[in-house]
C-alpha cells in the first residue's frame, strides 16, 4: 500500500479488512521503504497496477515516481486496474510517468485517456468489463464522446433498392487540381466514384483538361479558366456557380493550391454553396488566410485538417493541437458551426452540437500522400448519396482505416499507397454489408 490504512473508508475498508484476512500487506510509507519493496515486488510473477485512478491530474512525483519507474524496469507483466497509473484519464496525456501496462481492465466504459494517444500506447490489450453499472445511469450522462465500432457502423449503410439510377446516388461537384498536383483531383474523384457517388463532375484548370480526360474514365470533367500557374482563376467563379446547380455536394481544396486568385475563388464557394462543402488541404489553407468566412458560410461545411493545417487554421502550434486534440476539435467544431476532422493518429470527428468521435482505425502507413485526397472523396461520395454529414464522416473515416488495416496485414505498413486504399473500396463496402446479415 502507497497510502496510510488508517485513511482507507468505506468499501475500500472492508475490502482492505477482507484481503488481509487471506493475505499480507506491505505499507510503503517511505522511501526508506523501497529496499524491501523492491526485494518483494520482483518475485512476483505478476504485477497489478492499482496506484492512481482516473481522476488523476497532477504530475506524478515523489514514492509513487519512484514506484512507477521501477516497475516499469521490471521484466513482470503487468495488469492495470481501470487506467495505467499516471495517464490523465480525459486526455491520455502522460503526467509525468505512467505504468506500461500489459493489460488494462477498465470498468463500465472506455475512458478517453485509454483509447488516444500517447495514453494509448501504455494500455496494453484493453478489456472492458461489466460492473452492473444500470443503462439508465450512463443514458443520464449524456455521453459526448463515443469509440467507433464496426457493427454500429455497418447499420448505417443501405442496400440499394433494384428500381433505381444514378440520379438516386446524387451528383457531387469536385473543385481541385493544379499544375503538378492533378493526381489530388484523381484520387478523391475515384474515391467518391468508389464510395457510390452516382455522377462526380470535376472541376479543374483548362490546360490540365487532357490530363484528366486521360486519368479518369468514368468521371466528367470542367475545364475552367485558369491563371498563368495554371491555377483556377477568379474568372472561373461564374461557371462554378452555374456547375454548383443541381449538385447534393461539393468537394473543395486537394491540390489545388494557394494562388491569390484561386483563394479567391475558395472564399466565393464558401460563401455562396447551396449544397454541403467538404473541404480539404489547400481549400482549408485558403481558409486559413480568413477564418471568418466559416460563419459566412450558407451552407454546412466538413472540414478535414492534418494537425499542420489545423495549427494554421488556429493561429499556433502543432504541439498544442496534439497535446489535447479531443478539446480542440471539440470547440472548433462549436465555435464554427463546422464538423471537423482531425486527422492523425486516432482521428477525432467533433460536431457542431458538441458530439465527439474517436476512430480506432488506421496506422503509419497511412502517412503517405494522397490518402487524405482519398479521405475526402469517400466522405463526399457519402454525403452526395444521401446520408447526413454526420454519418458520411463517421463511415467515411473508420473505412478509410479500416481498409489500411486490412492492406498492413497482407503487405505490410511501409509502401502502403493512397491506390491501395482506393482499389479496397467497393470489396470493403460488400464486406461490412454482410455484417447486417449476421444475427447479433
């Protein structure tokens, strides 16, 4: 024990009374203490960690930093009660040190702190265990936080009704591309024509028309006038309000640069869109140069920042973003009105109405470019099908790792390539559909 038993009341008192009546207990009061400590814990063929819970806050210091580092040293498994002492259960931040556990057994539900990084990364296997905790009890809560699952997920898709045309699967509208970046604009027109999008016009710089004619077969293309860079100009702003007639969406930003007048351009589509936006890369630092036009925005917008285009957006650091990402999102996403996409390991998904999401997919292999211009035309190619914001996000984001996953175990994480995300599409779509077909 870490603590005086004298102090220990309530339940905790008469499991203390009933676990010495089968076995000894060492009090650690203090350092002088370790010795024996130490000669005692490293017999052991089995070590569980219940020194701090999960309203810890504070850093780590003094007997119980030395017992952590310690234990840590030892070559035991290790077993945490609930959190791996030292994590800040709402954060996963480490305060300090923290127990590298091998497993963690958590109570009721998942705690934040447990499923994020760097947290994550000390948990171990996590198993959740039932403590008779009533659902009525949880309901009252009003949990803002939820963990992606599979099965869940997989009840949202639809199977589609025989007596229907692509005009049922919507039309998306595709603003990308610039000289040197044309495969941005392939790659999230073949996702969202993967995903189920019933018809993608795209939208590019007039000279690199050819190109795209060449790249993509089954999607329509819109040369528009372009600067001297062979960026959009300012001059293609009417035809994208005509081309934006008719559509249920509009992908807006891969690849399509940061020339003045293309963000120009960026800033008209914002303001005037009738249909939702999904914007992305350069259309996010577009936004960037003036975060204010988010409020101007008629109608609703999905934003899919990486942590550096999320730190421009905000004005300061990655570190700050990464250090609390569930709290970022969270208020940027209430602030604006906006649902947001925090890229990254364990992507963060934060709605305007304050609802959180946590994906669980996903790994380094992703960290490769095009992926994200993958990620974008899955979730307009769900939005434009007719399902909400929320969930094209939601199914747009767990499927695009959970595909990765699937690649990392048959060919490995190095030289996964956003094509090998694109061509797992349609068989990952069949796959989880079935899921619907199995009793629970």
């Amino acid at each position: 024990m870490l603590t005086n038993k004298e102090k220990v009341s309530g339940d905790a008192r008469i499991n203390l009374e009933l676990y010495q009546k089968k076995g000894s207990l060492y009090e650690l009061k203090s350092e002088e203490d370790l010795f024996n400590f130490k000669n005692l814990i490293s017999q052991g063929g089995l070590i569980v960690d219940a020194i701090l819970g999960t309203g810890l806050k504070s850093e780590v210091s003094g007997l119980y930093r030395e017992v952590i580092h310690y234990i840590n040293s030892l070559p035991i498994p290790v077993v945490a009660v609930d959190i791996p002492s030292g994590i800040d259960a709402n954060t996963g931040k480490v305060l300090g040190i923290a127990i590298r556990a091998d497993m963690t057994v958590t109570f009721g539900l998942p705690k934040i702190g447990l499923v994020i990084h760097p947290g994550l990364s000390l948990v171990g296997n996590l198993e959740v265990v039932d403590i008779s905790i009533p659902d009525y009890l949880v309901e009252q809560e009003d949990i803002k936080v939820e963990l992606l699952e599979l099965k869940e997920l997989a009840q949202l898709l639809k199977p589609r009704p025989e007596n229907t045309h692509k005009g049922h699967y919507g039309h998306l509208l595709i603003v990308a591309g610039s000289v040197g970046k044309t495969g941005a604009a392939a790659m999230s027109s073949e996702a969202a024509l993967y995903t189920g999008a019933g018809l993608i016009t795209l939208a590019i710089p007039s000279s690199l028309n050819p190109i795209m004619e060449v790249k993509l077969t089954e999607v329509m293309t819109e040369p528009l006038p372009e600067t001297s860079s062979q960026t959009l100009s300012v001059k293609s702003w009417p035809r994208i309000q005509e081309l934006m007639e008719g559509k249920r969406a509009i992908a807006l930003g891969p690849g399509i640069s940061t020339h003045p007048e293309t963000v120009e351009v960026v800033s008209h589509i914002v303001r005037e869109s009738p249909v939702p936006m999904i914007i992305d890369a350069d259309g996010i630092n577009a936004l960037a140069k003036e975060p204010a036009l988010l409020k101007e925005a008629k109608s609703p917008v999905v934003l899919t920042p990486h942590p550096g285009e999320m730190a421009r957006l905000l004005k300061t650091s990655v570190q700050s973003i990464q250090e609390d990402r569930i709290e970022v999102a969270k208020r940027f996403a209430q602030e604006n009105g906006v649902y947001l996409v925090l890229k990254g390991a364990r992507t963060v998904i934060a709605e305007p109405d304050g609802k959180v999401y946590i994906n669980p997919t996903g790994n380094p292999g992703l960290a490769s470019g095009g992926t994200g211009d993958v990620l974008t035309g899955m979730i307009a190619g769900f939005a434009v099908q007719g399902y909400s914001l929320s969930e094209a996000c939601r199914l747009g984001v767990y499927l695009h790792g959970y595909i990765a996953d699937i690649v990392a175990k048959e060919t490995g994480e190095m030289g996964l390539t956003a094509t090998d995300i694109l061509t797992g599409i349609p068989l990952t779509l069949k796959e989880v559909m079935s899921l619907n077909e199995i009793p629970n």
